[in-house]
C-alpha cells in the first residue's frame, strides 16, 4: 500500500502514520523528518536547508524528490510507505506521479486530514512542551501561522488535484486519536 496524509502542519499526520505503519508494516516516509537528521547530521543537505525549515519555507522540490526517490528504493519500501509531509504541492504531486511511474509504482490512496486552523495552535504548543529533547526549531505560533499560510497556499490545491482523480480520502482529523486511526483504516480498507 502506497499513501499519503495530507494535512495542515500540527493535524497529527506523524502520529496517525506510526499508527498506519504499525498496521499495515509498511514504513512512515516523513520528509521532515529526514530533513531534521539531515541538518542534526550537519551533511551539505542539512546545512543548506536548516535557516528554510526553521523560518517554516518550503526545501526546493528537486531536493525532496531526490530524497524520496533514494528512500522508496530501500528494502523496506517494498511492500509500500506512508508519505507524510509530502507533497507539499501540486508540482511536487506531479513529480511524484513522474518518480512512481518511473519506478512502476502508483498511489493507493490519499488520506486527508482535516483540521480547523484554530485548534492547530493549541496542539502544537502541546507538542513543543512534550518534544523529548525540547521543540524542534519550527514549534512556535509565529512558525506555525507562516506554515499554515503556506499551507493554504501551495499544499491546500492537493485536496482539488487528488480529488480529481478520485484517490482523496477525507477524515475528521479533530476527532480523537483513536477515532482518527479508526476512519483511517476503514478508509484504507474500503479503498
């Protein structure tokens, strides 16, 4: 099973794709995730992209391609992966198509989670109080309000593209925790 979560920063994509993982035993692609030990590792791609990702931009489009293509190649990609944080646009979406299609891959399913912008404040100043090891760089309001503009502005248009092609799957992402990995699943299970 091939998928991604779609959602605005701080909807639980992270934590709804450790449950989809577990589940299904396919592997959580987190970009930002990737990017983040890239830039802890100090490598010349974290460098380049760390004062991006703490400013809450988006890291050019070859340079997550090129991190998705590598890492779909893995062993444990075999059987399918979760994209989380990715694609952020509707250019990276069609590069994606483009990458799959090379690969003789193709989606399954997008999963959208859909959040009210006021309850993504709250969630992500809980989640920088939690943060083992303190918040990441980008878990502030300020941060969160510029990657929610964003958001809306370049990630939103997936919710139209991926509907169009009959592949979104929509869920009430301010459900709780295991309300949302319920309706995931069915979702999943019906698609």
């Amino acid at each position: 099973m091939r998928l991604i979560l779609l959602g605005p920063p701080g909807a639980g994509k992270g934590t709804q794709a450790v449950r989809i993982s577990e589940r299904f035993g396919i592997p959580q692609l987190s970009t930002g995730d990737m990017l983040r030990a890239a830039v802890a590792a100090e490598t010349a791609l974290g460098l380049a992209a760390k004062d991006v990702i703490a400013r809450g931009d988006l890291v050019p489009d070859d340079v997550v391609v090129q991190i998705i293509s590598d890492r779909i190649d893995e062993p444990d990609c075999k059987n399918g992966f979760i994209l989380d944080g990715f694609p952020r646009t509707v250019a990276q979406a069609d590069a994606l198509d483009e990458l799959l299609a090379q690969k003789n891959m193709k989606l399954d399913a997008v999963v959208q989670l859909s959040v009210d912008d006021s309850v993504l404040i709250d969630r992500i100043e809980k989640r920088a109080k939690e943060t083992v090891g303190g918040p990441r760089a980008d878990d502030n309001a300020d941060a969160l309000k510029k990657r929610l503009d964003v958001y809306h502005e370049r990630t939103a248009p997936l919710i139209a593209h991926y509907g169009a092609k009959n592949m979104l799957r929509s869920v009430d992402g301010m459900a709780d925790v295991d309300r949302v990995s319920e309706d995931i699943i069915s979702v999943l299970e019906a698609a």
